[in-house]
C-alpha cells in the first residue's frame, strides 16, 4: 500500500521532524536542490543520510542549522524540533542561541569552517566558555580532553597550532572536538570521517557511540561511505536528486534493499575475493534544473518502466519476504522506526493482492560508476 509522507513518529520519541523542505537556488521547486524532502529523527539515535555527490545532503544539514548557503533559498516545508519549535521560523537572534550549544554541526570543509586567524584551542576553549559557562583554566582542560578524545596526536601542542598548520585529517578532528564540547543533544556530522585513515575513523565512531550512550546524542549522519553506515547507524535514509527514495533500519537495509539505486550503491561497494570489480551505477546524477519527468531515477535504472517516465512514483511501505523486500501485507503494521520504505513503482507493481510475489529481481547494472 501507499505510504503517506506526513505519518508522525511516536510523540515522545521524536526529535526532529522535517517535512516537505524544498531548498533551491531560483523559485522552482521541482528543480529545487533539496526537494519535498521528510524526514523523522529519533530521540538517540544515529541516522544516516547516503547518497551519491550532489544529492543535497550537505545542504538538507545546513537549512536544518538556519545556514543558507549564498543564494539559496527556502522554497517550502518545516524543520520542526521537539523542544525548540520551528527551527525555520525563529530569528537569525534565536537561531545563533540554539547553534552550537543545542545543535552543532562537524562541516564538511572544516577548513573553510575553522577560523584560520585564531588557534584551535582558543575555537575550543570559546566555545566551553561561550555555551559551558567555563572558566579560562577549566576551558584549557577540557579542550585538551576533548581533543584527546578525537584522537588527536599531542592534543597540548596542538592546542596553539592554527588550521593551516593541522592536517586534513587533523583539521578534522578539531571541528569534532569543537562541535562536541559545547554539549549539543543534536550533531549534525558531514563526512566526519572522511580525511581520516582508518584506525582513527574507528576511534572516532567509537567515541560518537559512546557519547550516544552517555550523554543520549542523537547524530545526522551524513555519508558516502557505506561501511561506516553499517558500523554505527541505526537507520538510513537514501537520498536521490534532492529527495528520500528509500528508508529502513540498517540491518534491513543491508539485507534487503529495495529501491534500485540503494541496489547499485551497494553493488558499488568493493567485496574481498568478489568475482571482478564492483559493479557501479551507469550515468550521473543530474543537476537540479535537468532531472528528468517522472522517477528522476529512470536515465540510469536498469528496470525502468513506461509508467516510471511519466510520475513521481509514491512511497510504498515494504516488509521482507525471504530475505527480499516485498510490499507490506495490509494488516501489518511495522512502527514508525522500524518501518521500511521505497519509492519506486515495481512494488506498486506488485503490490494490489495479498500474498502476491515479490517484485522482479534487479537487471544487471550497465556500466561501472562511484559512489562519488
Ligand atoms: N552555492 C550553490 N549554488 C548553486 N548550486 C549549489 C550551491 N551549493 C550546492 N548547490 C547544488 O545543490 C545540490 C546539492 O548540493 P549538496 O552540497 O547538498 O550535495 P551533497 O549531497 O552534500 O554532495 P557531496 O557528497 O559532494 O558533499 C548540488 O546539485 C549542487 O550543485
Ligand atoms: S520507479 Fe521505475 S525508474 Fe524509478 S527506480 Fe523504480 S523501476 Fe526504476
Ligand atoms: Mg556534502
């Protein structure tokens, strides 16, 4: 059966709840960057946004923080959190008030988000006395602390060094000690990890899961990287030209993705004594002002119908039958977290009758692609 994309999460579980948020750079929002996107985060969880480059990932984080990039626009929708309101309608005032200190943001291009004039321990140490209320000598401590536990090689010296003096991977893990320490309940995480080797990726998933545990964190995952998702998240959101096209609980994820492209992202994934190179996703995705009528999907999808070329297709709740994802029997009803869901017309398809077959198994991918 057909979803509906405004069901709300369970009222005290909830965090944050965006819907139908388009954010684009002229008035059209079919060709809006981010489009109609929902979303549901709970209370303590790690949810991962996934999707190839250029999908609006970084810019779905960024409205939700009131950080509209230049030029860009806020078309429609609502980004509701449970405590603070309507996070689009409070005052540039009240949003500075909440940034940083409720919910804070590691930024894709630490770099451009460090100030290069000012030495990472002063940045951290404005923060603990900015948001913690912290004196000078008990804001040095915990600086120190908390780039120790990002990892960070001789966190004391590196204390006075400037951005441009730090490693990528370096710059990295000070945006993280920076975001973490003024306490935020919300992190929003851009590639957190991505200029880091990869022991010290697990020490600082391993840190974000502690604080989750201690401290009740709730993450915005956000990556390209899909060991990652499998290693720390609770659910996935895939993202597609703007728009979600599948959501699920990561193990369901994994084991039965549904939606052709979360298919092709998957078989992009190198496997150890695989049989050849890894399959990828032919073409690109196409920039918000050439997406196509209908499933924006279709150019690339190695199953695509008439029907596909002409509407959107809905959201189509699924359940997993024999390991596959099948539409769900009409008297089952998953909760809203556990739910899985796609948009894609072969399980429409398939979806009219009970006990019904499962939908076709995927064609074979064309050529190879990235994930980035
Ligand atoms: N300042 C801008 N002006 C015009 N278009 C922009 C601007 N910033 C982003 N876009 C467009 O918005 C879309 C979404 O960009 P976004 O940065 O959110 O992608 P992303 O999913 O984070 O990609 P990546 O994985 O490369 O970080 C892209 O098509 C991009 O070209
Ligand atoms: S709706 Fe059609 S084109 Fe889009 S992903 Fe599904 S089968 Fe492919
Ligand atoms: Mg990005």
């Amino acid at each position: 059966m057909i979803a509906e994309t405004t069901i709300p999460g369970p009222e005290d579980e909830w965090l944050l709840r965006v819907r139908q948020l388009s954010v684009g750079f002229d008035d059209d929002v079919e060709q809006a960057a981010v489009r109609r996107l929902d979303l549901d985060i709970r209370r303590g969880e790690v949810f991962a946004l996934v999707g190839e480059s250029g999908c609006g990932k970084s810019l779905t984080a960024l409205t939700i923080l009131g950080l509209l990039p230049p030029g860009a626009r806020h078309l429609g929708g609502t980004v509701e959190h449970a405590e603070l309101g309507s996070l689009l309608q409070l005052s540039q005032r009240q949003q500075r008030a909440f940034r940083g200190k409720h919910i804070a943001m590691v930024f894709q291009e630490p770099a451009s988000a460090l100030n290069p004039v000012l030495s990472i321990g002063f940045q951290i140490m404005e923060v603990l006395r900015l948001h913690r209320g912290l004196s000078r000598s008990e804001a040095r401590r915990q600086a120190i602390d908390w780039l120790r536990r990002v990892a960070m090689p001789d966190p004391e010296e590196r204390l006075r060094a400037y951005p441009h003096q730090l490693s990528g991977g370096q710059q990295q893990r000070a945006m993280l000690a920076m975001a973490l320490a003024s306490g935020p309940h919300l992190l929003l995480a851009d590639e957190p990890t991505t200029a880091l080797d990869v022991t010290v990726q697990a020490q600082v998933l391993d840190l974000l899961l502690d604080l989750r545990q201690e401290l009740g964190l709730t993450i915005l995952l956000i990556t390209h990287d899909l060991g990652v998702v499998a290693q720390c998240s609770d659910r996935v959101g895939v993202m597609y030209a703007g728009a979600l096209v599948e959501e699920a609980p990561v193990e369901r994820l994994f084991e039965s993705p549904a939606h052709p492209y979360t298919r092709g992202l998957l078989a992009s994934l190198p496997r150890l004594g695989g049989d050849g190179p890894p399959q990828g996703i032919p073409g690109q995705v196409p920039d918000p002002g050439e997406r196509p009528p209908g499933c924006v999907f279709a150019p690339r999808c190695s199953q695509v119908m008439p029907r596909c070329r002409v509407a959107d297709p809905p959201w189509i709740e699924l359940s997993a039958a024999d390991g596959a994802a099948a539409p769900q029997d009409p008297a089952a009803q998953a909760s809203h977290w556990d739910r899985h869901r796609s948009r894609c017309y072969l399980y429409e398809e398939a979806a009219p009758r009970r006990g019904r077959a499962a939908p076709r198994e995927p064609g074979p991918l064309k050529d190879p692609g990235t994930l980035r």
